[in-house]
C-alpha cells in the first residue's frame, strides 16, 4: 500500500513587525516514514513548508509560506496514496491541515486521511466532526498507524479516533512506547530513498528564513 504523509504550509499573521520561521524536518513524520518502511510499506512525504521555503501568500493580514494548495494537491496526486496522513501540531495549524483533507478528497473520496500530532490528541472529537477526516491519532502515531495499516479492528486500536455508523469513538491512548531505540533514526532514514526527508536531514537544506511583515 501506498502512504503519502503531509506537512501542510504555515499562516501566520502579516501584521508582525518580525516573524522567524525555520523549517526544520517534522520528526513526528519522519519517525512514522521509517517504521512504515520498515514494515514494508511504500511511504511519499510531502512537507509544504520546506519544499516551499522560498513561496510566500499574502492573504489580507494572513501570510501562508510553503507550497501553494494547488502545488500539494499535484504532489499528492503524483503520490496516488491508498491513505493520506497529516501532521497538526497545533491548533492554529488546524484549518491549514483540514484544508489538505479536502484536497484529498477533491482527488479521491474513498481515500481515507488521518491526522495526527498535538491537535487531534487533545480535540479528537472536534477534529473528527470534520467530514474530510476519518482516522485521528492520539499521542505517538508509530504503532497506532501501522495497527490502522494492517488491518487491526478499529475498536482495539490504542490511542484511535474514528467514525462508525455516524458517531465518532475514541480509544484512549493507554500504551506508549517503551524501547525508543526500536525506532529508526535519523540516520536510517537518510539512507532511504525519500527526496524530502534526506533533504531535511542534510544539514546544509535546515534552512532559517525572516520575514520583515507589514506594520
């Protein structure tokens, strides 16, 4: 099966006299990249803030840096996923992370898209009421998205928000863990041939950019 895990592009708001913004690697996706690899799966990442570094939207007061939606919703199809994840750390990323659901749907409706990070952990119900996202991941995504992958009931999926008959159910997260050696690291993962995260783990590609906004 094909995975295809997304790094949606950054807002922020215009109106600062100074704004840093350095796109680092996502480490949540790279750590899921490596263990789905591992299992044998065939995984893309798209990370829109980096391979957008250098584009930049003004939208009223809001500034969006990384690649534009039509640039993602392309690489996504160039993908041609069997499931779509997508990273929201926080709750000001949210409406970018939905707005990368809703291209997945635009290109498939029967794909399913998973979001994960600090969001869905702790408004799980709220992130689920949104009809563009079927599966949310509480906490550390590893397990979890390979027990999604291979087939585990949705019911005895640790750590899983998900949608039956129209109501949404949430598996508390109750397993963590325990060897972090057994995930790959940084290094294994540069070994791999995926072109946006060996390019992130190049020191020379984690670039720092400043944004001078408007008064």
């Amino acid at each position: 099966m094909r995975v295809c895990l997304v790094n949606p592009p950054r807002s922020l708001k215009a109106n600062k006299k100074l704004i840093d913004v350095i796109p680092v690697l996502p480490l949540g996706l790279a750590y899921l990249a490596s263990v789905l690899l591992r299992d044998g799966y065939d995984v893309s990442v798209i990370d829109a803030q980096m391979d957008g570094k250098d584009q930049q939207v003004l939208n009223g007061d809001l500034l969006t840096l990384g690649l534009s939606w039509n640039g993602i919703k392309d690489k996504i199809e160039g993908c041609k996923p069997d499931i779509v994840g997508v990273t929201c750390l926080f709750s000001s990323r949210f409406p970018n992370a939905l707005h990368v659901a809703k291209l997945v749907k635009e290109i498939d409706p029967e794909i399913p898209v998973v979001l994960g990070g600090i969001q869905p952990t702790v408004q799980t119900k709220e992130v689920l009421a949104n009809s563009e996202v079927d599966f949310a991941v509480l906490g550390e995504g590893e397990q979890t998205m390979l027990d999604l992958m291979n087939g585990k009931s949705h019911r005895v999926i640790d750590g899983f928000g998900y949608k039956e008959d129209g109501q949404i159910h949430i598996n508390p997260k109750t397993k963590f863990i325990e060897d972090l050696d057994s995930l790959l690291s940084l290094l294994d993962i540069c070994s791999h041939a995926i072109s946006p995260l060996k390019s992130h783990v190049c020191m020379e590609d984690l670039v720092c950019t400043m944004f001078i906004g408007t008064v």
